[in-house]
C-alpha cells in the first residue's frame, strides 16, 4: 500500500501527538491542578479532530472496507 504524504495536515497530527502525551500524563501520578487540566480537554480534542477527519462512506463502501 502506497502511502501519499502530501495529503498529510501536519498540525492535526501535531495536535494527536500533543493529545496523546496529555493522556499518557494525565493517568501519570500528578498534582491536582495539573491532572484536572490534562483531563479537562484530552478527550474532547479527539472527538474535535475524529470530527474533522470525518469521511462518510456508503452501505457498499462500508461493506466492503470489513473484508
């Protein structure tokens, strides 16, 4: 599988690397008020950006992606 990294958006992945290391320091043994921001946006940064990428497919094409 060839892979077009033209097609990239840097900063959303820049903005996943950022999520997933406030995710790996949030479940980190922290201070209270440095959790509670780490745990204030991490998850909703994800749905953001799940939503953003967000393609729909049709019934065929959908079916046809779970073989």
């Amino acid at each position: 599988m060839t892979t077009k990294l033209n097609n990239r958006i840097y900063w959303l992945d820049y903005a996943k690397v950022i999520g997933v290391f406030l995710m790996i320091y949030g479940h980190g043994n922290l201070c209270g008020d440095l959790r509670n921001y780490a745990y204030s946006f991490h998850m909703p940064m994800f749905f953001l950006i799940s939503g953003m990428l967000y393609k729909p497919l049709s019934l065929r094409d959908t079916l046809t992606r779970l073989r």
